[in-house]
C-alpha cells in the first residue's frame, strides 16, 4: 500500500470498505493525505502496467493503456468495440492528482511524483539503481557504484578512455556481443553492442545511467573503413539505460553492410564526447 496526496474536493465520499481512506489535512488546509489505497487501480486492466496518460477507454467504459491498444488493433477485448480514440478524461485527471513517492525513496530520494509519471521518473532519478553489464553479474547500484565495481572486479573486460579521444575497437563479432568503455573524466560506463545480423552488422553505444540532466549529455561518433570504404555514423545523443537492452537497435546506430565485413574481426574508430550546452 502506498500513500499519496490530492487536492481536497467537496464531493469526497466514503467508500466501502475495500478502500478504507485514513484522511488527514495538511498545515495549509488544502491538501489531504490518502493510506491504504490500493494504486493496482491505476494499472491498465490488460497489461497490468501503472496507467499513464493517455488512457483510452471504449464505449461500454472498458479502459485500455496507449500501448495495448495498437496490439489490440484497437479492438477491446472485453466487449469487442473499438478502443483508442476516445480518451478518459475522468482517469486522466486521476493520475495527474494522485501523487506517490518515488520508488527510490528508501535509496535517498525525497521526490513525489504523479502516478502516471512515476516510470518516467524513474528512468531520470539518480537514485535508480544500475544492473552490471557483465555476463554472469546480478550485481546492481548506482551509476557511480556501477562504474567503481565494474573497474574493480571486472576491469580486464573494459577499456578505459577520456571524453573526446578516439578509441581502437578490436571486436571479435563472431563471439563478442559487447566492449564496455569506462570513461575516466566523467566516471561512465559505455555499453559498445554489435548486433550480428544476415544483412549486416548493427553498432550502437549506451550509458549505464539514469537519464538524468544532472548527468550530462553524450555524443559519440563510429568510423568503419575496409577496402577502400568509408561508413561514419555520428550520433547527436548517448542513450542512457538502466539495463543494457540484447534487443536490435531501432534507431541510433550504424549499420555495417555484409558485403563490408571482412571475416570475425571488426577494427572501429569510436570517439564519445561530452555534449556542451548552448551558451555555455
């Protein structure tokens, strides 16, 4: 059960006794306090994830999340009218009002958020914990611990470098999925990942952190030369995971055709800088 705040309304009522609300008002007399709520409420009914906004909902009022109901080809599953164009507002305005605590509040972080925003969140709090990349490691942390243990107990598998220096890829892309770069300036874990695939090869670079603007921005560029060819991929952001995805790439990559690759040993420039802000 989690507790949670929401603007005081004179059309508050007691309901029964499944959702017993312990009320309490606030120094200013403008807020109330609201325990033993169940928020599994506030979960799209189909795929049990936290509701965020926008949430769809039929015409016999069955609810649906904006991810389910393309796979639903906007067809409710309950009654089987079509779902995804008329939006609940009455839920809406019920996410937006109720506030929890940030899951990492145990961990040091003293924000509340919106329920439907509680999962964006937690993709920027620097609170959020970090899974070691290395095969075998259930090890989590933070984005500094994760970076520390890395270089401490797996430091043979990671190449270390300075923001803006280019550095030589040697990758056997027949048995290596992935080079972890520790970057020494910043103190950030970089996933390098090939993804080795019948058309071609697929490269991407990730951070091991928080998505946090706190935590700076990151470019990185890839250089790709064979007999007499040249493949650049520069790309404006670094994205920031939590977990490293095994997934193909959607966007943010190089794609390095078949007819290029030259055997298992793939030989890259990468360069990974530090984004500068605009004026600064």
């Amino acid at each position: 059960m989690v507790g949670f705040s929401f603007p005081e309304s004179s059309s508050d009522r007691e309901e029964g006794s499944s959702r017993k609300r312990q009320r309490s008002s606030t120094s200013d007399g403008k807020k109330r306090s609201a325990m033993m709520l169940g928020l599994d409420i506030l979960d799209c009914p189909i795929c049990f994830e936290p509701l965020t906004i926008p949430v769809f909902q039929c015409d016999n009022g069955h609810l649906a999340c904006s991810s389910c109901c393309p796979k639903l080809s906007n067809k409710c599953p309950t009654c089987a009218s079509p779902i995804g164009q008329n939006r609940c507002s009455a839920i809406e305005s019920v996410l937006e009002s109720v506030y929890v605590p940030c899951p990492n509040a145990k961990l040091g972080c003293t924000k509340s958020v919106s329920y439907s925003k509680e999962s964006t969140h937690v993709k920027e709090c620097t609170f959020s914990q970090c899974s070691c990349p290395a095969t075998g490691c259930d090890y989590t942390g933070s984005y500094n611990q994760i970076y520390s243990h890395f270089l401490s107990h797996i430091d043979n598998k990671c190449m270390r470098f300075f923001c803006g220096d280019p550095v030589n890829v040697h990758l056997n892309i027949a048995s290596d999925k992935m080079l972890l770069l520790g970057e020494i300036g910043e103190r950030r874990l970089f996933a390098l990942q090939c993804f080795n695939e019948p058309q071609g090869l697929y490269v991407t670079v990730t951070c091991i952190a928080p998505d946090a603007p706190e935590l700076g921005k990151f470019t990185y560029c890839l250089d790709y030369s064979m007999d007499g060819h040249t493949l650049k991929y520069e790309s404006p952001n670094v994205k920031k995971v939590l977990e490293v995805s095994y997934q193909i790439p959607q966007d943010n990559f190089m794609f390095v055709p078949r007819c290029l690759l030259r055997g298992e040993l793939l030989k890259m420039k990468v360069v990974i800088g530090l984004k500068v802000r605009a004026g600064s």
